[in-house]
C-alpha cells in the first residue's frame, strides 16, 4: 500500500509525463486555483526534473472570483480579457503545453445575477477563441486533472464528517487517476491500449448514424462523411503524444451538425458557470436545439445555449460504458472532468477539428463546410444510464448493435 505522499508524488509525475508529458526546453503553463498550491509545486518540481524550461504559474482565487461576481459593476463583464487572450495564443504559438488543475465548488456562484456570468463567458469566449482553437486542433499539448478543495469535497460527501471529506475525495481521485499503483505510467499504458482498440472498431465500422434509445431519451445523430473516433491520448503538431484529460474512459467523434434529430434527457447534474443543471431535456431538429426543460438551473442552460449560434449544436458524441471504473465508484463529482467519464455524453459548442479526417488543417469555414460545428465554447453533458441501447446505422438502413443495457454490446 502507498502512502498518500508516495500517491501525491505519482499524481503529478502522471501530469507531467502522461498528461502534458513536457518536453526538454519546453515551457509549461500551469493554471490552478490557489487552494492546490501543494500538487502545483510538486508539478513544477517534476516539470523541471524532466527537462522544462520554464513552468509559468497561473494562480486563481475562487473567493476573489465570487467578490467580483457580487460587487463588481456590469460593464466590467463586457471587457474583453484581451491580455490574458495574447499571452496564451504566444505561448501555445511557441510551443508551450498548457496543464489546469481544477478544484472549484460547483456552487461557486449560486445566486449570481445569471446575466453577469452569460456575458462573462460570452466575451471570455469570444477573446480566448484563436488560443482555444489551437488547442482543440491539438497543435499544443494540454490536459487537465483535480484537486480536491474543501468546498467540492463537502459537495460530493455531504454525509462524511467535515475533517473527512477532503481524504475521501483524494482517494476517489488516486484510484480514478490510478495514482494509487506502483507503476501507474505502465497501468495508463495499457489502459490506453484498450481504448485505442474501441477506437479502431468504430473506425472500421464507418457507421453513418448513431440511434440512443433510453428512459426519456430517443435521439439519432449522423455522423460526417471522414470522421474519426477518437480517445483522450493525443499528438500535437510536433508528434508528441500527451493525454488531454486524467482521469478518461471515453472514445469520442464529432456530429454532423445538422444531422441531430430527436430528444436527449440528462443523467447527471452539470456544473456551467458556477451554477448546477439538473434534470434536464434538450429536444433537437436538423441539429439545433429547439425546445429544452430543467428541473434546476434554467436560466443557466438558456444562457448556455443562446452562447452564439453554435452553443445550440452539438460538437461531440462520446461512449462510456456505465460498468466503467467512475461510475462502478457510485460517486458523483459534480465536475464534468469525472462525471462524463461514468457516462455516455454529448457535447453543446465546438467539434474537434481532429475528430474528421485533415480537419487539422482546414480553415474553420472548411471544416463548416464538412458539417462540423463551429462555437466559441464546448460544454459536456452527461446523458448515459444503465438503459441506454446504441445501435450504429449503416449506409444500407442495416443496423449494429454498439450499447446494450450501459455496456459494449
């Protein structure tokens, strides 16, 4: 058995050579919010050990961000962060790997004036938009991975005893990261193998259509003609491979965006904005959504989807088993970093332009034109259950089982 410094330790070398996996005179860029100060400074630490050149900390606040939220005056969520938009888009031009720690509460800005956190994310994605297409393009390396703050942990475990949570949450995450091992590089290796197995299959099937059947969902999507499935385990445009998020357990492709017809009901709340949805519908003609509902968070899923003209669509299509290693946790994260990865999932906002084939180099107009959908943000939602069947259509009308009962048919 590990100790938990020894788990720690594993954490962030599986962040510096499996998620980043940072290269000798490469500069890394960490963002993270204050609270994980600990696994950044054992992230910088490996990063040098391995060769970096520079690691660049980004530090955030969750309580200065609330303040501002509350007491900052509107017009001043309609500035454009234009200096933080030029920074990343030279360093990722300068080939730098960009890794984020996440650790906010879910209900960091419960109660917030919904109006004010639509406009910051509206014009926020609208700057950082050539920095994040650089990066859904995968011509930098970038991954992402969790620290358990103490106000996400008294989420999840709401019934544990307060000076417990937070150990309990770091538990769920060793095991999830497989930070836990004696050797996790080699345990993510040979997770990545099988994944990359799944991945194959879909490609050799060239399904044209998926069809979802299940408690309040009945939705088919067509998928573009060159689409790739695709898993977290990347290469960026020097041939490098990194891993986009740890933990993952899904295989993903892009939709045709006018290709989406029918109704698609959640199975996990979703945390966007600071604010949770939950239970809720989103109903689809010719790819756009046209009628929604929500038990919880209404106003926010408006906002999400009236983002721009793409936040309407769909830009991604991933398979989760339900019998996966999160979801057999029986643990919700309230984070989409763990949350989509207990679960089958669709994706409001931007494809992947490396979910098609040559997508990576075709202009965004190109890739508009290949049906892939064009937005300045990407939001999972998770929509899997134990009673989902997915079958894939053929060109011909003849269908494949690909889901059964959760599973892999």
């Amino acid at each position: 058995m590990l100790d938990f410094k020894q788990k720690l330790e594993n954490y962030a070398l599986l962040a510096v050579k499996i998620g980043v996996n940072i290269q000798p005179g490469q500069t890394l860029v960490v963002n993270a919010d204050i609270v994980s100060a600990e696994l950044v400074r054992l992230v910088v630490r490996k990063a040098y050990e391995a060769g970096a050149r520079l690691v660049k900390v980004n530090y955030s606040d969750e309580v200065v961000l609330r303040t501002r939220y509350d007491l900052a005056p509107s017009d001043s969520f309609l500035e454009p962060p234009q200096w933080q938009a030029d920074e990343l888009e030279d360093l990722a031009k300068k080939g730098a790997a960009f890794l984020t720690i996440i650790s906010a509460d879910p209900d960091l800005l419960k109660g917030v004036e919904p109006g004010r956190i639509a406009d910051n994310q509206r014009i926020s994605g609208q700057t950082l938009a050539p920095y994040r297409e650089y990066l859904m393009g995968n011509h930098a390396s970038w991954s992402g991975l969790a620290f358990p703050s103490a106000s996400w942990a008294a989420k999840v475990f709401p019934d544990a005893p307060s000076e417990q949570q937070v150990e309990l949450l770091w538990d769920a995450i060793f095991k999830a990261t497989r930070a836990d091992q004696e050797d996790p590089i080699e345990a993510w290796s040979r997770h990545l193998d099988g994944l990359k197995t799944r991945c194959a299959s879909l490609n050799e099937s060239k399904f044209r259509k998926l069809h979802y059947t299940a408690p309040g969902t009945d939705l088919t999507i067509e998928l573009p003609e060159g689409h790739i499935w695709c898993q977290a385990g990347a290469v960026n445009g020097k041939g490098v491979p990194f891993l986009a998020n740890i933990p993952t357990e899904e295989v993903f492709t892009a939709p045709l965006k006018s290709g989406i017809n029918g109704k698609v009901s959640s199975t996990k709340p979703l945390s966007y904005g600071g604010n949770l949805i939950n239970n809720f519908t989103l109903t689809f003609e010719n790819g756009k959504v046209i009628d929604f509902t929500a038990e919880e968070g209404a106003e926010t899923l408006a906002s999400l989807i009236a983002l721009d003209e793409g936040s309407s669509y769909l830009g991604e299509v991933a398979l989760v088993p339900f019998h996966s290693p999160i979801s057999e946790s029986g643990i919700l994260y309230y984070t989409t970093l763990y949350d989509e990865n207990a679960s089958c999932h669709l994706a409001l906002g931007a494809a992947y332009a490396f979910t098609i084939q040559e997508g990576i180099t075709m202009t965004k107009e190109q890739l508009l034109e290949k049906g892939m959908n064009q937005s300045h943000t990407h939001v999972d939602f998770m929509m899997g259950s134990p009673e989902m069947n997915i079958d894939g259509i053929n060109d011909d009308g003849t269908t494949v089982p690909i889901f059964r009962n959760g599973d892999w048919a």
